[in-house]
C-alpha cells in the first residue's frame, strides 16, 4: 500500500517543476564511453523508467536485455506509472525525471498532461524508421483517442479476449461446443442449452456482467460518450446500450441462470458454461476448456473488444529522447516484443500469430494450460478503435459503463427506467467533477 502524502496544489508544484527542470541540465549522468561496440562517439546514459517492477514479465527482464545491447545505456527503475498523482510527484519533487513512463490504462495520460510530461512520438518515430504498420490501425487509434490523435503513449500489450467454455459441462448436456464467429444472440440462445440441473448441481450457461465496457466498445468504441464541446451525455441515448441491457436482461432472467454468489463458478465450484472475458492466466490447469473468438454484434462483424494493453511513453522534459526511442525500437522489435507484456501470446502485433504454431511460444509453467487450445481465435477479430476527440469527463463515462451490467441487475429496475437514472447520475457526475476542478 503506498503511504498516505498530502498532495501539493498545482500553482506550487509547477513552480517547484521548473527548478527541477533546470536542475537537470546539471545533474545529467552522462559521460565518455570506451570501448563501445556501439561506436566511439557514443556517451553514457542512464534511461530512467516509471513503472512497477512486477508488471508483465518484469522489469529485470528489459534491464537484462536493454544494457546487453546497448553498452553504453544504462536503465533504472522508479516506480510508478502515469495512473498514480502521488507518485509522479514524488518523483518531480526528488528531481528524478523519468525519460520512460508506463501506462496500464488507456485513459490514464490525463496525468501526463497535468504535469506536463505528455509528448508526441509522433516525429520521433518516424525518424527512428518504427513500423508503426505492424499494429492493428484500431489499436493505435484507441490509444491516441485520449491524446488529441497524437502518440503520447504506444502499446506494447494487447489484451487478448476469447469467449472460453467448459467442455465438460457441454458435455454432461450434449451440446455442441461453441464455434469460432457466433454472435452475441447465438452466444446466449447456446447458453439456455447449458443451464439447468444435472445431478444435484446447477450449472450456469453464461455470464457477461462483468466488464460491460468490453462489448459496448464493440459496437460503440468509435462514437462520442460525452459531447467535447456541449459537455451533454450522449452513450446513455445510444440505442445500443439499450440492447446491450435488453440482453443482460434477458439472460439473467433464464430460470438458473442468475448472478452466482459465493464461489468463482468458472475457477472454483466449475458450474459456469461460457464466460466471454480475456485469457486469464489463472485458469487451473485441470480445467477441461477450450476458446472461441469473443462473441460480435450482427452490427459490428469482426470486431473485438477494446484492444487496450498496457504501454509505454517518453516524457517532454526528458534530455535523452533521442537514446529512449532507440531502446523502445529494440524492445518493440518482433524478437522482443514478447517479452514485455503479461506472457508472449500477448504481444499486439498480429502477424507474429496468424498461420503460426503459437505453441512453440508457450514456454514456462504458466502457459503450459494453453497448450493445444484454439488461440488462433485471439488474433481474428479487430480492435474497435476510439473517437476523434474526447471529452475530460469520458472517463467516469468509461468508468460507469464497466459495471452497467452488474449495477442494472442490482437495480431492479427495467430498462428504460435504469437508463434515465443512469443519465441522471452522469449528468450529476459531470457537474460535481467541474465543481471539483
């Protein structure tokens, strides 16, 4: 848990922000270098990363892999990410500036911005010769969504969804496995085949309240929440939020297929049929399962959910951009590309899977359960991408969308009721968020 600090104001923190600034240029850790199979005019640096240690596969890992090839770099680590005020402050007021930030949310760079450390890679990239090609177009477009169309931030992680079944309860009820394609409506009318009572145990066919972000960016993740300019609440008029509901309550109203209490029905008690949701590395290895792509909207053919990820990005008043750029064009080369998210399978290039045995990239004890699974159907369907512009409030937006499913069924209420209150509440939230500003 991170101690409790008292949070500067603004006006002060800038002020303090700019004798760092220039502070830096005093206390810059450079110097000649010999030697070098990197050439003799090269200096050493030290690249200063904010992130935590244990996230994907560890910062050891890109430290190990970083210094080999590149002698005359060497990378430390601070910790943090862009999501933490408490910890890019701390970092500021320690004159410690980091060259390299980490990002685990897309719409975490709001901080970036406040404290000035936002920069677009966009020349630096191109000057530095990275492909940017290699990603999926709506992946990138999801992340530069929330930066005015500029690359405050690139991925080096997609999240990976598929919809994953128990085999052995399609089993007990002798129905078909699911197939790669199907739509939500075939999802759910599958998933009435599932539920019931079998043997003194009541089996789920499928659960979709959680992370209701996920299919709503499917069918709505290019499209305005908040008007940028109005401030008005627009998602909550969409028609598809309306159906989205309309499903929700449609399968949770199947007789033995409410919201399960107590034991994770999918990891723990096992009764749980169908769960569209990312890969989760803590699926038990006796689990007898297999995976289909994410269910799509008849609207939406072939596109996926929020591609998201996690990612990295070099700060404005970092003095060695120029060596950054070249670390993060080696770390997101296709050999290494894998070693920097939650597990290779993870990487957001496309290609490095497509017609390929992505068992052979399953190495370790972890990824010994994926082994022989369909995770060709990871890699089939498309990001969704993200708006032109946004507005400041879109995230308690985002925020409230990821737990509509849940929060609806909880209510009570019918549909057209809950999304008038739902419009309220937003329109309450917007005002209350300007007050606090």
């Amino acid at each position: 848990m991170l101690r409790e600090k008292q949070i500067l104001k603004p006006a002060i923190f800038f002020v303090m922000i700019l004798f760092i600034l220039v502070g830096c240029n005093k206390n810059s850790e450079k110097k000649p270098i010999s030697n070098s199979n990197e050439g003799a005019n090269n200096e050493e640096v030290t690249l200063t990363f904010m992130m935590w240690d244990d996230w994907g596969q560890g910062f050891a890992n890109i430290k190990e892999k970083v210094e080999k090839q590149f002698p005359h770099i060497t990378v430390k680590n601070i910790g943090g990410d862009t999501g933490n005020k408490e910890w890019i402050e701390e970092a500021l007021t320690a004159q410690t500036v980091p060259d390299i930030i980490f990002a685990h949310r897309q719409y975490h760079v709001a901080l970036l911005k406040e404290y000035e450390l936002n920069y677009d890679m966009t020349d630096l990239l191109e000057k530095h010769d990275f492909d940017l090609s290699r990603y999926d177009p709506g992946h990138l477009d999801e992340w530069k969504s929330w930066a005015n169309g500029e690359i405050w931030l690139l991925p080096f992680m997609a999240d990976r969804y598929a919809l994953q079944y128990n085999k052995d309860i399609f089993d007990l009820f002798g129905v078909e496995y699911p197939t790669d394609g199907m739509t939500w409506e075939e999802v759910i009318s599958l998933a009435n085949q599932v539920t019931g009572e079998r043997n003194g145990v009541q089996y789920q066919g499928l659960d979709i309240t959680g992370n209701g972000h996920l299919p709503m960016s499917q069918i709505i993740g290019r499209t305005q929440l908040i008007d940028p300019e109005t401030e008005e609440v627009l998602w909550t008029e969409n028609p598809y939020v309306k159906q989205w509901l309309e499903m929700v309550d449609k399968v949770y109203h199947t007789p033995g297929n409410e919201i399960p209490e107590g034991e994770d029905p999918w990891i723990e008690s096992r009764t749980l049929a169908m769960r569209a949701l990312w890969i989760d590395m803590a699926t038990p290895e006796d689990l007898n399962f297999d995976l289909v792509t994410y269910p799509q909207w008849e609207a939406a053919p072939n596109i996926g959910p929020l591609a998201g990820g996690w990612a990295f990005g070099i700060t404005e008043p970092s003095e060695h951009k120029e060596e950054a750029m070249e670390v993060l064009k080696f770390l997101y080369s296709d050999e290494y590309i894998g070693i920097l998210g939650e597990s290779p399978i993870h990487a957001p290039f496309n290609h490095l899977f497509v017609d390929q045995d992505i068992d052979e990239m399953l190495s370790g004890e972890r990824l010994e359960k994926f082994k022989g699974k369909n995770l060709q159907a990871l890699y089939k369907l498309e990001a969704p991408g993200g708006p032109e512009s946004r507005s400041e409030f879109d995230v308690g937006a985002i925020q409230q969308i990821e737990h509509m499913g849940t929060n609806f069924i909880e209510s009570g209420l019918d549909v057209n009721s809950y999304l008038r209150e739902l419009r309220e509440t937003e329109e309450i939230r917007i005002k209350d968020e300007k007050g606090a500003s």
